[in-house]
C-alpha cells in the first residue's frame, strides 16, 4: 500500500472512530444539553438516553412501574453495582422522582445527568452507597404535549414546555389519596413495592420574587412521625442547605410564599414600599393529596424541591441537579441512622397506634421568632417564540426580617381507633373502599360471618359539597358526634386494623371527620346524609 493510500485509510479511520464516539456521547448527552438549554426532552428521548447509559454500565437496570393513561411505560432506573431488588435491606431506598408536572421540566434533565454522573462519572463513589431509584418522566403523557404558550412566564426553555395535568385532565401531586389515575397507583404501587426510606420530589415553583435558587420542604402534615420530621427539617435539610452554598453557590430556603400575617391566605408577589402591615412567609398545605405529605404518612421522609421558575432553565437543570446530590451525599454519609429511624418508627407505631390521637383539622405554625427571608425582583425578557414574556431573576436579595410559617399544628384531634370497620347496604361501596385501600399497599380483611361489636359510630348532622368542582369533585364534609353502641357487623363487612406501618394513612383516609379522607373525594357519598351513622365505625 503506497504511503499517501495508507495515509487517507487512517485518517477515514480515524474520522469513523471519531464519529461513533461522537454518536455516543451525543446519546449520553441530554436534549437540554444538546440544544444549549433551548428545549426539553420528550419521551423519546428520555428512553435513548437512560437505554444508551445502560448499555454502557452494568450498573443500571432498566424497568418501568406502571403505565400511563395513554399506554406509555413509565421508566424507573434501577442503579446500583450490581442493580439491587425490591427485597434489598441492607441500604436505604431513594427514590427521586420528576416531571410530576410536564411544565416543570428541570428535573427530568438534572435526573438524567444524575444518573450519568452516578453510574459512569464523578459521583461513582456513591453508588452502593444506597439503593437509588430514579423516576424521571413521571407525567409522561402531559410531557408530549410540548408548546410554546405553556408557562409562558417561566424563564425557558424558550422552545416549549409539557402541560401540568395528565391525559385525563388531572394533577398528579393533589391524586396520592383518590389515586384515580393510572400514574398515580403505579407510583403508590412503587411504593409499596420498593418501600423507599427517602422520596425527592422535583418540581418548579413560580408565585412571590423571592431571592432563593430553589425552596424545599419536608412532610408539613403533624399526623406523620415527630422524629421523622425532625430529621428531615432540622438535621438532612440544613446539612444539604449549607453544603449547596459552600460547594455550588446556590441560595436555598424552606418553601413558602410571601403574605401578610394578619392575611395569611393572600399570596403576594412581593410588598410595597410603604407596607407596613406584619409581613409573612408561608409554607403551603398540609394535606396528603399531596405527595410530600402523603409519603409522611407512610412513615418515611420527604422532600419536596422547588426550583425557582425565575431562574433561567440552564440554571434550574443545575440547581436541581445540586440539590439531589447533595442529598445523595448526606445519605451516603448517614445511610445506618436513616435505616434504623425509618424501621424504629415502623415498629413504634404498631405497637402503639391504638395509644394515639391524630389530627383532623390544622392551621399554620409559625417559628417562635421572626427569621431574614431574601426578597427579591424580577425582569422581563421576550421569548421570541411564543411572542410573550418571561420573567427573569434579577440578583436582589434582600434579607428582610418577617415571620415564618413553615408548618401546621393541628387544632382538632381524634383517637385512632384499635379497628375501623366498614358496613354498608350500597351496592359495591365495601368492594370499592377495600379495592382503593389494597392499592395504598393497606392489609385488610372481610368478615365471614354477622357478629356484634362494641363501635364508635358517627352520626352525621350536616353534610357539605364544596361548590367548586375541583379534580372533577365536589369535596365532600360532615359533621356529627360519636356514639358508643353495641352494633351487628353483616358478613363482608370490611375490617382495617391500624397497627400496621401504614396505619397513619389508614386514620387519615377512613376518619369520618378527616380533611382529605376517601369520603372527601366523594367515595362515600351513597352513604352520606343527616342523621344517617357514618359507613365507617371505630373500634375502641
């Protein structure tokens, strides 16, 4: 072979080689990255990426835990050398999840990077540090619905957004309770599955011009552990608040929104000049319709992430993406005590559930003292593709000395019953309470045969339908007494004891008074009427 042939057959090798290394990292390569943080990526490209990064390490396995509403898989990476199973005990589980709103696109990009970081990257240190689950493209159905004049106001990607609600219209972070989507018992059904010690939640928060990258919050619902909410608020959020200053330069802070403590429902974007009324910053719901709370209820920790819609898109991503590594962190270094805490719980409850009184009814608490909260300002920039503009963080921060609410105590408590038992002569309504409690991962029972119990029974005076339809509801609430009376319970009457892990939720979902129970999504309705007894009895 002459030499100038020989020349040009290395250099066509050469520039073959480098095209498929090019292929491959630009499969390993996020669409946010790729487009310089113009766009997101869609389903499609969600599987291409997660399907390359596993065929490049053993250390992520591919499955998926449900489907959506409009037939797509949903994908759960497994990660993890070698990938561990459901039946794993040795380490904490976390499960991150993101895209529980398709508009909120950061987490599914940070994920991404995430699980290219922990498996073949710089972060490999962690991997065996923990059982890591991640659920990047949650609403994938809403995510395919990609437009310009989604959160128009948001900064970026200027190329479009999914939609907040799923194919069926539904938000998916006010359905952990109702469960009626497909995505949401597959995620309870996840839950119960993998049982993970940790959930991380990744969503983007728009609302008050506060000065902060990203805002947090653990379970805010008082029904859940003490300890657990200890934990999480005062020890895992302030070691990862300080780290992501230090390490990344970021500004984080409890979630809130500002408003005016005599007025603490108003949200304000932000106060006047010459405001001089007491100034608030306040967290934002205590019921388990939403997930941070929900996951309380089933004794293990949460975080709930809120990037700040502000922000431009490529800063979100990485935020984000800071914030779940420095929890990655934290757990590797504190992975015993998480463990033992999350199964002591477990364990005290069971043996004390018939012991306790629970919350049906919760206002705002604030810290004993007023704290600083950073305010800040936005501007304005023109996203020349939708034609509308969006607001830009702007790099006031002014610390201001204000209250803070930044959880619930609650104002009204019952006694948790040793048993609930539900009876009813409405067709199917027994069938279907047991159906929705088996699907929260809740063991049940049904009588064979009539017997005669000494219940609690609530005798309902008053019933209430929101007048707003909310989620495709009527919120449904009663008022009444309790009434101590020896009753007969027909055969296939269903029977629910709450010294059971989950039996915190099975208070909150049965409680005839509770403010976010199955009677509240109208599943009781048939059987709801004044001076009727309530279908669900208390065993004392």
């Amino acid at each position: 072979m002459h030499s100038a042939s020989l020349l040009l057959w290395i250099c066509a090798g050469v520039i073959i080689v480098g095209a498929i290394v090019s292929a491959q990292r630009d499969e390993l390569q996020s669409v946010a990255e790729r487009s310089g943080f113009a766009e997101t990526s869609r389903y499609a490209d969600v599987r291409t990426f997660i399907e390359a990064l596993a065929k490049r390490t053993t250390s992520v396995h591919l499955d998926t835990f449900g489907t959506s509403e409009e037939g797509r898989a949903l994908p759960l990476l497994v990660l993890g050398a070698p990938p561990p199973t459901a039946d794993q005990t040795r380490l904490p589980v976390v499960l991150v999840m993101a895209n529980i709103h398709a508009g909120e696109v950061e987490g599914k990009e940070a994920l991404l990077h995430l699980a290219r970081r922990l498996t073949i990257g710089d972060l490999r240190s962690l991997l065996n540090a923990a059982v890591w689950l991640f659920a990047p493209i949650y609403n994938a159905d809403g995510n395919e619905k990609i437009s310009v004049q989604n959160r128009t106001e948001q900064y970026g990607p200027i190329n479009g957004v999914g939609t907040r609600e799923n194919a069926k219209g539904l938000d998916l972070n006010r359905d952990f309770m109702k469960i009626e989507s497909a995505e949401a018992r597959a995620l309870v059904g996840l839950l119960t599955r993998w049982d993970p010690d940790i959930v991380v939640d990744l969503h983007t928060t728009n609302g008050s011009y506060h000065g902060y990258h990203l805002t947090y919050a653990p379970t805010v619902n008082p029904n859940a552990d003490a300890r657990m909410i200890e934990f999480a608020h005062h020890k895992l959020l302030p070691a990862v608040r300080d780290a992501m200053a230090a390490r990344h330069r970021f500004r984080v802070f409890d979630y809130g929104n500002f408003a005016h403590v005599d007025s603490l429902e108003e949200e304000l974007e932000g106060f006047a000049a010459d405001d001089t009324r007491q100034q608030a910053w306040r967290t934002f719901d205590e019921r388990p319709r939403f997930g941070n709370n929900y996951i309380g209820l089933r004794n293990r920790i949460a975080i709930l992430s809120e990037a700040y819609s502000y922000l431009d898109f490529q800063r979100r991503v990485n935020v984000t993406e800071a914030f779940v590594e420095e929890i990655m962190r934290f757990v590797a270094a504190n992975a015993n005590e998480i463990r033992a805490l999350t199964r002591r719980v477990d364990a005290e409850w069971s043996r004390t559930a018939a012991t306790t009184d629970a919350g049906i009814a919760f206002k705002l608490r604030p810290q004993p003292q007023p704290v600083d909260v950073l305010v800040g300002s936005v501007g304005s920039m023109m996203n020349p593709l939708s034609g509308k503009p969006m607001r830009t963080m702007t790099e006031v921060a002014v610390p201001t000395r204000m209250v803070v609410y930044d959880g619930f105590e609650a104002t009204a408590k019952r006694r948790v019953p040793r048993e609930y038992i539900v009876h009813s002569t409405s067709a199917g309504l027994v069938e279907s309470v047991a159906h929705t409690l088996r699907l929260h991962g809740l063991r049940v029972e049904t009588t064979t045969a009539r017997t005669r119990r000494t219940v609690d029974q609530f005798v309902i005076d008053t019933v209430t339908h929101t007048e707003r339809l909310f989620q495709g509801h009527h919120e449904t609430s009663v008022t009444g007494r309790f009434e101590r009376r020896d009753v007969d319970i027909a055969a296939g009457s269903l029977v629910v004891r709450t010294d059971q892990p989950l039996g915190r939720l099975a208070f909150y979902l049965l409680e005839p008074e509770s403010n976010d129970s199955l009677a509240t999504w109208n599943g009781l309705d048939a059987d709801l009427a004044p001076g009727k007894v309530h279908p669900v009895l208390k065993v004392p």
